[in-house]
C-alpha cells in the first residue's frame, strides 16, 4: 500500500496543478453538457467517463517522460504517420465519399489524428537539432515536413484536420525564427491564389462556404446545422434555460450535439455569461501553455508548449465560429467538451507534453 502510494504522488509530481486544475473543471462541464445533450443516455455518460479516465491517464504517464525523450519518438512517430497516409491513399477505407480510414481488422483507425502530434514533435526536433546553425534551408525543410501531411489529408478529402494540422506546423515554424517577410509573403500569395484554391475546392466544401453566407438559401439541408444551432445559442439569452431545459436540444433540433455542435448545447442552456466563462477557461489553459514556454529551457521544450497551446486555441476559435455561424462547417470539435474517446486523448496527450516541458527542468539537449 505504501509502495503504491509513493509511485502515485511520484506520478502525480510532475502533473502542472493550475493544468490539472483547469482541465478537470472543463471536463466536469463536459460532463454535465453531454448528459443533457444524450438525454441522459447511460451509454454515453459512461462511455464518456470511460474516454475522460483514460486520456487523464495517458496525460499523467506523458508528464513523466522528459521532454529531451520525446523528442526523439518525433520522426519514427513522424515517418509511420506519413506511411500510413499514403498507405489511406492506397488501400483506405471510405465513407460518406471520404477515404480517411486505415481498416485493422478489429478497429478502423484514422492516421491524420497520429499527425496532430507527430507534425510537432518532428519539427521541434529538427529545430532543436538545428538550433546553433539555423538558416534559410532549415526553414525549407520545415515548410516541406509540414506540406507533405498537408497534402495527404487534404486528398482524402479531410479540409478541417489539414487545416488545423497546417495551423500546428505554421504556429511551431513561427516561434522557432519564421522571417515576417516570409510570413506576409505567403499570406499575400494565400490571398492572391483564393480564386484557384476556390476553384480545386470539392461541391461540398463550396457549398459549405455559400451556405455560411447564406444559411436560408438551403434551410432543410446546407444551412440546417448552422440555422439550428445559431436559434438555440440566440435563444439563450444572457444567462441560458438552465441545465437539461434547452429547448433545441431536448426536442432534438441541434444536429451532432454532443460531437461537433455541444456549444449550441451549452450555449442553450447556459446563455452568453457562461460562454463567457468557458471562453475564460480556454484561455487560461492557453495563458498558462504559453507561461511554460518562456519559462522552459530548451528550445524543443518552448516550441512545442508554445504550439500545443495556440493549437487548443485554434480548436476552439474554429469549432466555436462555426456553430455561431462566422466560420464554415469543417468537422472540428469542441476541445475537452465534445464526446469522442480518440480527440480526448490526443489533447490530453498534448497537454501531458506541456506538463513534461513545465515540471522537468534539468534538461539535456537532444
């Protein structure tokens, strides 16, 4: 009994307490949003616990390997995630018009989820590696490391994963040096080549785009989730129906509303001044990624604090603008809210990366 509870609090000593503390609190919310959204359905809530318990678990185990550690699983981990999108390319499986799956046998597994965190782990390890000597070229290699999952994933068609995955690379080239002159650059050329990017988008992704615009134009289908979930946030009012008295949600208007549209849930039921709350939240989950990342002494340690954090950001700016209405529909949910065990997982793996990078302070370089 003693021995178990010794490896607990040793397990538990590299665990960043104010992390711990803000995502319990988020998932705890979670908890109580996705109840209402099921209808009280046992599977989901234990389902949900089950997800919440494991990737608290994978979390506590990450924070305790050194960050010099993982650094190094970031090509192996990098080169089979790239095999196995080609090998989607090749033989995957396809569904609803989109080949994004490898099927095992006993379970269908999607490797651009591998590469939310591969990507980073590769580039931080090739900066650190490159750290005394950087110049022009490495900033190449970087930009080709990144624009080759990129374009796997925007093939398979998957245009939210490769965004939020190009958004990643971007954010990781940028704390490690990327010139503003490139940056404004490639932002100048994005915006001069929207007519072509427009031009290669699939029907769907365009009408995506044209329903935001225009939601009414295509009520019953398009624009429904967009029109659904806009009334049961706006009819929240300033401080929401109350738990389990949404409305939209109990008479089943909001499509996907314990997945990718749990913010209309909570919107409903808990009106702006709790969106207001979990926004705060958000962001000091971020403020305080951003805190490690002055603070950690290696350059792998800052990059990949720094560009987990902003990604939980853009997680959130894009799932939320796309439930209210200013961004197009793209698939992304809502960060340590939306129910799913494999995006669960793959957050709290990141954050236990933050963790390792707050809470191991004697270092030695990769």
């Amino acid at each position: 009994m003693a021995r178990t509870r010794h490896w607990i609090l040793r397990g538990l000593s590299h665990v960043d307490g104010i992390l711990l503390v803000l995502v319990l609190l988020l998932l705890g919310i979670s908890l109580a949003v996705v109840a209402s959204a099921s209808g009280q359905s046992p599977a989901r809530i234990s389902g949900h616990l089950v997800n919440m318990g494991l990737a608290l678990l994978v979390m506590v185990m990450v924070a305790n390997v050194p960050p010099h550690l993982l650094s190094k699983v970031g090509p192996p981990l990098y080169v089979a995630g790239v095999v196995l999108l080609v090998g989607v390319a090749l033989f995957g499986e396809i569904r609803n018009g989109a080949r994004r799956w490898l099927d095992l046998g006993f379970m269908a597994f999607q490797p651009s989820e591998l590469l939310k965190l591969a990507l980073p782990l590769m580039l931080a390890w090739y900066f650190q590696r490159n750290e005394a000597v950087l110049r022009a070229k490495h900033f190449t290699i970087g930009g080709v490391l990144l624009l080759v999952p990129f374009v796997l994933i925007l093939r398979q068609p998957d245009l939210g994963t490769a965004l939020m995955i190009g958004a990643s690379g971007f954010y990781l080239l940028f704390f490690a040096g990327l010139p503003w002159k490139v940056i404004l650059g490639g932002a100048a050329l994005g915006g001069a080549s929207l007519p072509v990017v427009w031009g290669l988008m699939h029907d769907y992704q365009q009408r995506r785009v044209l329903t935001l615009l225009d939601p009414s134009s295509d009520p019953l289908g398009a624009g429904y989730h967009i029109i659904q979930s806009t009334i049961a946030i706006g009819s929240g009012g300033l401080f929401g129906k109350g738990w389990m008295q949404g409305t939209q949600n109990q008479l089943d208007f909001i499509p996907e509303r314990t997945t990718d549209f749990i913010f209309a849930v909570f919107g409903e039921e808990f009106g702006y001044a709790g969106a207001i709350l979990l926004v705060v939240l958000y962001l000091a989950i971020v403020a305080r990624g951003l805190v490690i990342a002055a603070r950690a002494p290696t350059l792998f340690g800052r990059l990949m604090a720094a560009t987990l954090s902003l990604n939980l950001f853009t997680y959130v700016f894009v799932n939320m603008g796309m439930v209210s209405g200013i961004l197009p529909v793209v698939g992304v949910p809502l960060p340590l809210m939306s129910y799913g065990g494999t995006a669960l997982v793959t957050l709290l793996l990141g954050m236990g990366i933050v963790m390792s990078v707050a809470t191991h302070r004697q270092l030695n370089k990769s």
